[in-house]
C-alpha cells in the first residue's frame, strides 16, 4: 500500500506539470485548434489513468511476486476485450466521443482491473498460491 501511495502522488505529480504546459508542448507540432483542444482534453484524463494503471501495476506485480499469476492473466483478458473493446465502440462511435472516448473507455479498463487486483490482495486467496509454490521448492 505504501508503493501504492506514493506512486499515486508522483503520477498525479508528474501528469499535473505536463497538464500545465500542454498548451506550449502540443504547439510545438501543431497550430491546429481542433487537436490542441483534444489533446488537452486527453492529458486531463490522463491523470486518472495513469493513477490508475500505477495502482494496477504494482498489485498485479505483488500478486504474480506471491505466485498467483493466472488470476491477473485472465481477468486482463476478460477486462481489454469486455471492457476496452465495448466501451471503446460505445464511447467513440456510438456516442460520438471519438478519441477521448476510447481513452474513456481505456481509463475505464485500468480503473476495473485495479479495483479487482486490489480486492484480490485483499482477499489474501493468493495465500493458497504462494505456499503452494513453497512447498514444491
């Protein structure tokens, strides 16, 4: 939980200073209002994402650390095509969301396997995973 939580400050940390000066990055590329906007838009959502794809990495490398490997396996399986893949047509083309609803849809993703990894630590059944694979050594 400590790596958790101090990931979470150095993402937000780092996503809010790129936030900041998104206006000055994106026009080194182009002049184009359309795309500014977007990509602005895109960089605030990118907060919530890259907090969440933090919280969802460090669980998913202390669940597999513990020997429980195909638990995030399969429910990343399950959440990119369920979750990405269905939100991604509903946000962006049904919707008419475009871009910003697939990063939507992608930030959706990340949030659902964290808040699963997590409960799964939570739950402590990696337990039977890890003295499974201590006693076979």
């Amino acid at each position: 939980m400590k790596t958790a939580i101090r990931s979470m400050f150095i993402v937000i940390a780092a996503t809010l200073l790129v936030n900041l000066f998104s206006g000055q990055i994106v026009g080194i590329f182009t002049s184009n209002p359309t795309i500014v906007s977007t990509v602005r838009n895109i960089l605030w959502l990118a907060i919530l994402l890259e907090f969440a794809r933090s919280f969802n990495m460090i669980f998913i490398s202390a669940l597999r650390a513990a020997g429980d490997t195909a638990f995030p396996l399969k429910l990343a399986i399950v959440s990119m095509i369920g979750i990405t893949i269905g939100l991604a047509y509903l946000f962006g083309i049904v919707l008419n969301l475009g871009l910003f609803g697939i990063y939507m849809a992608y930030v959706s993703d990340e949030l659902f396997r964290g808040v699963f990894m997590y409960a799964r630590w939570q739950s402590r059944k990696w337990e039977a995973k890890s003295s499974y694979l201590e006693n076979t050594v």
